[in-house]
C-alpha cells in the first residue's frame, strides 16, 4: 500500500515532520546531517513493523546500543534509546515514535516506551504450609514514574493498524527478550541501498533470485546505460582470504580461505568474462540498484544517495529506468540527495513521465519562528524544478 503523505513524529530529529503529498518515486535533498537517512530509517521501521532484528540492525549501523549479550553485559546506555528525539524515552509529554501516512491515520504505527514493574502474590488456603508465590508484570505508561522498591523493566510497545504487542529488552534480572509479532499483519516489502557498498554474497543472492526470469531484460536494461556492450551478468565463487585476516600477519599464511562470491560480466566482442569490479564505480552501484528493485515489488525500494558513482551524464537515463521499472513492479521509491546535478536529472524525467507521479521535498531546519527551528520539509512540484534551477536557487 502505497505512501500517499508522511508523518514522522519524534524518531531520532524528526520531532514533527510532515510532508503532504508524495508520488511513486520520491526524491529527498538536504545538507548533511539533515535528517534526509532518518526519513529512509523511519520507512524501513513502517515497513517491516518495527521487527526487533530490523531495529537490531538500524542500532548496529550507528553504533548504538541493542541487547545485553549472552553473559547479560550491558551499555550504560539504554537499547534503542537513541531512537527518539533527544535520545531520551521519556520527556514530559510522554513522546512516542508515529510514522505513517499524514492522509491514513490508521496507517500508521506508533512506538511507545513504557515500563514493566515486577509484582509478587502470593496466596493460601490457610491448609497447606506451602504457598503459592506468583510473579507478573503490570505495564505502566506514565513518564513520571517514580522509582520505587519494585524492579522495573523497560520496553517498547509497537502498535499498528490497530495491533499491539511489545518487546522486553532489558532488565537487571536478565529476563528473556519477549520478540513478538504482529497476527496476520505482514511486514511490507522494503528493500534499502545504503551509501556503502552491498557484500557480492547478498548481491549474488539477489541474482539467484532474478534468474531466467522476465526481469533479466531489466537489468540488462540498466547495465546497458553504463556499459552499451554489456550482455549478461553472472556470479562465481572464488577461494579468498577472509576480509577479518587481511591485517593479521599471524595468519597470513595460514591457510584460511572462504567461499565469497564475485560477478564477472560479458562484453560483446570480448572473448573472456571480465571482473565487473575491473569496470568502476557506476557500473557496481547499477548493479546494486537493478538487483535490489525486484525484492521491493508491491512495497519499498529506499536508495541513500542516489548519485553515489553515477557520473551526472547518465543520471537521467538511471532515473528514466527507474521511474519506468517501479511503475511495473508497484514500487514506491524514496531516494536522498546532495547533487543538484541529480535533482536536475530528476525533475527532467518527472515532467516526461507524470502520469507515474513524483515528488521532490528539501529537508532541513525550518527558520521560521512558529516552527521552532524543528526539521520540516519544503515540497516543490516537477514542475517548478527546472524554472528554480534556472534562476540558481540551491536546492540541495
């Protein structure tokens, strides 16, 4: 189910974000640090129901804390904390985390944090001398809280579209993580391009995925745009040094080898496969690309900097693919920026395609006084883009 506004409120600098209208393919510009990667972040945790791996994942990423490990350590920190604005759960108002849709308020879904108190009852029959000691968690959701004698445990509790549960993840008595799901309520599909290079095992996964199907026209399609003479794609496995020795002298000889997957193209008039890491950035970051569109069918397909490799000459033709494939897949496509050479391409292809719908939206801390110097977005029409361009007012 396609995104038609957005509302984020509260998750990491997003403390009231907005954005009214929003297209199939979606095009985020702003200055580092911005809160363009929060927007992406705040896409994944919707689509795949704020899974306790996924925000695992999205901790591990920043270096944040997660989970005690296996011995019961801990950071100092508390897990996930990070993700609310101010890096703090509870404020006076009690903020939880809401990302949905700004025109389907129940689309949407909502992380509360909330404390666990521990209570112990024990009962009689005033026969036996053995009594019946049971222990239970109440759940409280006042901020205010007082700490008292009673052990308390923090947890998040996840609601959407009408369903709720919660996750235990820490408390000084070590209790198992309760990794709840969501009945009959599916994650979305979501597929993510960061800025860092995808591992060739998961790209070669990908591809196993895609073979001698229709959609291997598709990524011809696109590898063409970088290479004209392209013809097919395939993965081998080579014998390589493992990447967490390469700086052990110790092991250096040592014989410790594994299994990793490469891709190696074929080139029309070339007689041998060759490395498709030989051929440069643009031709990998397409290949990222077109590999990952398939898993984001009837969902998401989020892209980090679009323009990362991909030289300002073939952008548009990157985007003309893009914006024609995620029309037959069903993908919506949210994408972030600093290039004003890629918001140019973008706003080029949007207007030769408006039957599929865009939108464009700068992200950045607002100046005006009633909004509180919060990040907002400034949204701007396809066809506004090349008359704002042309007069040499940053976007970015």
């Amino acid at each position: 189910m396609e995104l038609t506004g957005l509302t984020i409120k509260n998750f990491r600098m997003l403390e009231d974000f907005t954005v009214k209208r929003l297209g199939r393919l979606n095009l985020i510009a702003g200055r580092n640090n911005s809160g363009k990667s929060s927007v992406l972040e705040a896409i994944r945790i919707f689509a795949g129901n704020a899974n306790h791996s996924l925000l695992t994942d999205i901790a591990v990423e920043h270096d944040e804390p997660t989970l005690p490990n296996e011995e019961g350590a801990v950071d100092e920190s508390i897990p996930f904390e990070a993700f609310f604005t101010g890096r703090r759960y509870f404020k006076e108002n009690n903020s939880a985390i809401q990302i949905g849709d700004l025109n389907n308020p129940s689309y949407s879904l909502t992380i509360t944090p909330v404390y666990l108190v521990k209570t112990e009852k024990t009962t009689s029959d005033g026969k036996r001398a053995i009594e019946d000691r049971r222990i239970s968690w109440e759940l409280i959701e006042n901020p205010k809280l007082s700490i008292t004698k009673d052990p308390i445990c923090r947890a998040i509790r996840v609601s959407k579209d009408n369903t709720a549960t919660f996750d235990l993840f820490y408390n000084e008595e070590k209790i198992k993580v309760v990794n709840a799901t969501f009945e009959g309520l599916k994650p979305l599909p979501c597929s993510y391009i960061p800025t860092t290079p995808i591992s060739m095992d998961a790209l070669a996964k990908d591809w196993e995925d895609i073979t001698l199907t229709e959609y291997e026209k598709n990524l011809e399609k696109a590898m063409k745009i970088i290479e004209e003479d392209f013809e097919a794609i395939s993965f081998i496995t080579s014998k390589l040094k493992r990447e967490d020795d390469k700086y052990d002298i110790s092991k250096l000889f040592s014989g410790i080898f594994s299994d990793r997957k490469r891709p190696i193209v074929r080139m029309a008039g070339v007689k041998t496969p060759l490395p498709l890491r030989s051929m440069g950035d643009g031709m990998l970051r397409v290949l990222q690309l077109a590999l990952k569109v398939p898993s984001a069918t009837n969902g998401f397909l989020l892209i980090d900097e679009f323009d990362n490799g991909l030289h300002h000459t073939i952008q548009e033709e990157v985007w003309d693919w893009l914006f024609k494939v995620s029309s037959q897949l069903n993908i919506q496509v949210f994408a972030t920026t600093h290039s004003q050479d890629c918001i140019k391409s973008f706003s080029k292809v949007a207007l030769k395609n408006k039957e599929i719908g865009s939108n464009f939206f700068r992200v950045g801390r607002s100046a005006r006084t009633s909004d509180g110097g919060k990040v907002t977005a400034d949204e701007f029409e396809a066809e506004e883009l090349p008359g704002i361009i042309a007069n040499g007012i940053e976007l970015r």
